[in-house]
C-alpha cells in the first residue's frame, strides 16, 4: 500500500498474531478481462492478498510490509481509527511474497 496511515498503530500485537490490511475493499471484483463480478456471485474457495503491518512477538516468518496470501473465510476483523483491519494467527498464513526475498538465489518471490 501506498500510503502509510497505519505507520502509527496504537496497537501492540501479542504472542503469534498478524495484523493485515487487505489489497482490496471486499464486494464486487473485475476479472482480467474486464467483467465486473458482483459481490454476490457464488465463486469457490478464493485466498486473498494483504499487506503485513503489525506482527506479534512470537512471530517469526512475516514482518510488517510482506504482503501474504490467507483465506478470507477465517478472519477476524477489526478497525483502528477508522481503518479496517484483518487479524488471525501466522499459522492461517499461506505465502508471503517479499520483496526481501527477491534477491535471494533461485528465488520465485513467494516464501511457501
């Protein structure tokens, strides 16, 4: 994300919890092709991505600024002045694509 408004959290997070923020705003998506999917198309299991902006101290494979792949379903949401979050543990984390690792030998970018 661009803009650093949660630079500044007033939040602490605890033991192995990740604080996300997601890519995009839930409701309708557009396809590749440039169809507009209404929120309430019946789709199958679909992960998203979300940018790390908060780890717990116990955490030990994400840092604040990877952006993770999680599945929406098992969520727990929470707003901090006014900016919605995602919450889970690492353990509901599926990949983390990093820029840290782009330099890495025989690196794909994504931390599986």
């Amino acid at each position: 994300m661009s803009d650093n408004t949660h630079e500044k959290l007033p939040i602490r997070m605890l033991h192995d919890r990740v604080l996300v923020r997601t890519d995009i705003p839930e409701g309708e998506r557009r396809s590749s092709g440039g169809i507009v999917i209404p929120a309430t198309a019946a789709v199958g299991r679909r992960l998203a991505w979300a940018e790390v902006v908060a780890v717990g101290q116990n955490v030990r494979t994400v840092e604040p600024g990877d952006r993770v792949l999680y599945d929406p379903e098992d969520r727990a949401e929470v707003e901090v002045r006014g900016v919605p979050y995602v919450l889970m543990r690492e353990r509901d984390l599926h990949a983390v694509a990093a820029d840290r690792f782009e330099g890495a030998v025989d690196a794909t970018g994504l931390y599986l």
